[in-house]
C-alpha cells in the first residue's frame, strides 16, 4: 500500500493552535508518515547555547537552556491537558533539558554541536506524538536515528535507509501515523549529524524515495511556492505547477521555501512534491512534478551572501592547463562555484561560502591577479525553456539602472542568471516583478 509522506515546518508546529491546524490535516483515516521540524525558534536557540559553549560561556547557555525548558512547559500545559500525557511528556522533556546543561560543562566539538541541535526534532515529535494519543489518534512515532544515514560525502545512503525503514516501521505498532524526526540523522561514523537548516524537507523527500510514496507534501506557512520573493515584493502569486528542474533552480538560487535537495531523491522515480499551507489547507498550492506547463519566466529568486572573484592571467587566459588550476585550488578547499564567465584575459566566479576564502586567494594570487566583491546577490529567473522564450531579451532592459556584474545565460534553458550589488536586490526582484508578472510595458 503506497502512503503519502507529510512534512511540517517549524511554524507549523510552532504553537499549540498550529499543532491543532496539523492534526486536524493528518486525521484523514489515510495511513501516512509525518516528518516534524523543531517548534519555530527552537533550533535558533540551541545554537546559541552550541555557541556560547564553544565561546566558554557556560553561564549564558545554561541560562538560555533554563528559559526553554520553561517555555516548553508552558506549551505542554496548553497542548497536553491529560494529567498523564502532561507529566510523562515533561519527565521526557525535563531529561533533555537536564542533557543541555550536562553539555555546558563538556569539551566543545562538532558532534557536541550536532547533538545539542538534534535535541529540537525530538521535542517537537515526543509532543506531538503524545497529543495525537490523547486524541485518540493512532500515532506511532518512528526514530529517525535508527535508519535516517549518510554517507562519508555527507549524502543520504538511500540503501541503507530504505532497508532500516523498513525493518523500523515493520516492527511498529500499527497505526494510522507515523511520525519521525527530519533535519537529525547519523553520519558514517554512527555520530549524530544533520542534513543542514531546512533539512526536514529533504528528510520527507528521502522517506517518500525510500518507500516509493504516492506523493510527498512540504507543509508550511505560505501558499506554495510564489513567483518572487514576498518578503520584498508585494502582490506576489503562488505557482500552481513547476517541474523538477524549475524547483531545483528556484530552491537553489534562493526560494526560501524548499531545501536545495529537495527534489532531487523523488525525480527519479517521478514522484511529486506539493507545497501546502497550513494555515490554509484548503488553497491549491504549488505541485512539483515531472510535468512541464507553458514556456517563459514562472519565479524570480535572490541568494544573497555572494562573493565575485575576477582572476586575471599574467599571460593567455586560455593557455593550456590555466582554468584547471583554478578550479582545482577550489576543489581542494571543498568550495563549489555557482556562475562563472570567461574572456580572453580573465574569468570570474562566485561563492556562496567564504570561509576558505583567504585559503583559495593566496594560492590563485601565484597564477593571477585577483580582484574580489563581496556583498553580491544572484538574482535568478526561472522558467521551462526561458532561454529560447520570445520575450525573454525584453527582460534585460528593465534593469538598464541597475549595474549588473556577471549574466549566466545558456548554461541551463531554464535559468538566466544575474550577478549584482546586495544593495541594488530589492529595486531588482520589484522590477522584474513588475515588468514580467504585471504587465508594466516599457
């Protein structure tokens, strides 16, 4: 029997009314599994207290952790009001806090970073698992530590989760939910690690491959995916439809929404991803599928915290070997690149993490001359075939004010590509906004 794979957001587990708003979308009668996030905040918090353990700050961590322990009682109070549920909860929750204030007295390290920041999925699940019970709903709750894994390149071992799902969920209770953790897993060292912030979607993504689901839903705050940002613009629309390779571009450029790797472990098999709203279920939503609609720019999308590198030869740019000890100076600092552009005398690149960014200077400036901007932003537009759209050279004269430092075009017939100042991000998305989705003729 296929079953259908159902992820909630930190939001939407972020207070006892959303809890409400998620039982009441889970209780079909439909068996299912539901990947929880930590409650809104939560994961925010423990890496402040992760940060100031490493800072040497045990005084300000054990005061934070004391400030969370009470705000999860105060929720319980509100979401559990069966005496039992309510004090088997908090004996659970009372002996995590009591593992956070034990961890502010220990060596700082990464797998101590890592299992403080696991501790949220745990929380929210262990709630919400017992409020489901005291609802009477059949609800089982499925430990992603004991088949969640990835591989030594930090990838998910699909094999290994598949199998271990299913020796997890064969030895369960029957229920009508299952509930697990996403974000938390172990690493091939059996340690516990994560899949990075937004994780949980591609937890949902990895199950839904892992057991062949029907379909996997992202649930959230918003209406699906929107076709610029909404923070920035106003009178933003959802997209009802977008194709794998429209929501790869989108998440990865930027679209704050879905995990970059979301989609990749359920394109295979074609198995479809939508977008919901938690607080309005009812709406449509956005459907990623194998299905393409029509052609021309669908979303706008910004990532932010860009760095340009211009490496200029001492002598040819294309001389034999030049561009192969550029990129291998950025694959020994595990540093990937996101746009680049060539002439006969220099190429420039992006990063999006600078933090061997020093490291990678000091060795081109043996082969170039360097020149770098910090502070960009990618401004990405997306669409099925925008390459070869009619309108799509109308776009670049919007933006003749605004100074754009690199174009990506070609590279992917869904994807044009914009390099510009962090400072110019928001006049960019409002003016693309308002030429390709509004209308506005120039």
């Amino acid at each position: 029997m296929k079953m259908k794979v159902l992820k909630f957001g930190g939001t939407s587990v972020g207070s006892v009314e959303n809890i409400s708003h998620v039982k009441n979308i889970i209780n079909d009668g439909e068996k299912k599994v539901v990947v929880l996030s930590a409650m809104s905040g939560t994961t925010n918090q423990l890496v402040s207290i992760s940060q100031d353990i490493a800072d040497n700050r045990p005084n300000d961590a054990i005061e934070k952790i004391n400030k969370l322990h009470e705000a999860y009682f105060s929720t319980i109070d509100n979401l559990l009001t069966n005496k039992s549920f309510n004090e088997d909860v908090k004996t659970y929750v009372s002996n995590i806090f009591n593992l956070l204030v034990e961890s502010t007295y220990k060596a700082f390290s990464e797998t101590l970073e890592n299992l403080i920041v696991a501790q949220g999925e745990l929380l929210s699940t262990y709630m919400v698992n017992s409020y489901l019970k005291q609802e009477n709903i059949s609800s089982t709750l499925l430990p992603a530590l004991s088949f969640m894994r990835i591989d030594a390149f930090k990838e998910p071992n699909l094999e290994y989760i598949s199998r271990h799902f299913k020796s997890v969920f064969d030895k369960a209770e029957d229920s009508q939910i299952y509930i697990t953790q996403g974000f938390i897993c172990l690493d091939d060292n059996d340690e516990i690690s994560n899949l990075q912030r937004g994780g949980s979607d591609y937890t949902a993504t990895i199950i839904g491959a892992a057991i062949k689901a029907e379909e996997v839903q992202i649930w959230t705050d918003i209406d699906g995916m929107h076709n610029n940002d909404p923070r920035y613009v106003e009178n933003t629309k959802p997209i009802s439809n977008l194709s794998f390779d429209e929501a790869a571009e989108l998440a990865y450029f930027g679209a704050k929404i879905l995990h970059p790797q979301t989609v990749t472990p359920v394109r295979a098999d074609g198995i479809p991803v939508r977008l919901k709203n938690t607080m309005n279920p009812e709406a449509y939503g956005t459907l990623i599928s194998n299905e393409t609609s029509q052609n021309g720019v669908k979303a706008i999308a910004a990532k932010d915290n860009i760095t340009a590198i211009k490496i200029k030869s001492a002598r040819m740019l294309l001389a034999h070997g030049f561009l192969k000890k550029v990129f291998e100076i950025f694959e020994a600092h595990k540093t990937s690149i996101d746009m680049i552009t060539t002439s006969e005398v220099a190429v420039s690149l992006t990063i999006d993490d600078d933090k061997n960014l020093d490291k990678i200077l000091l060795e081109l400036q043996k082969i170039a001359t360097i020149e770098v901007d910090k502070n960009q932003s990618i401004v990405c537009l997306v669409g099925h075939s925008i390459v070869n759209h009619q309108d799509t050279y109308k776009l670049f004269q919007i933006l003749r004010d605004v100074k754009i430092r690199m174009i990506s075009y070609g590279g992917s017939n869904n994807n044009i590509s914009l390099l510009i100042d962090t400072k110019h991000k928001i006049a960019t998305l409002q003016k693309l906004n308002n030429y390709l989705f509004e209308l506005v003729t120039l």
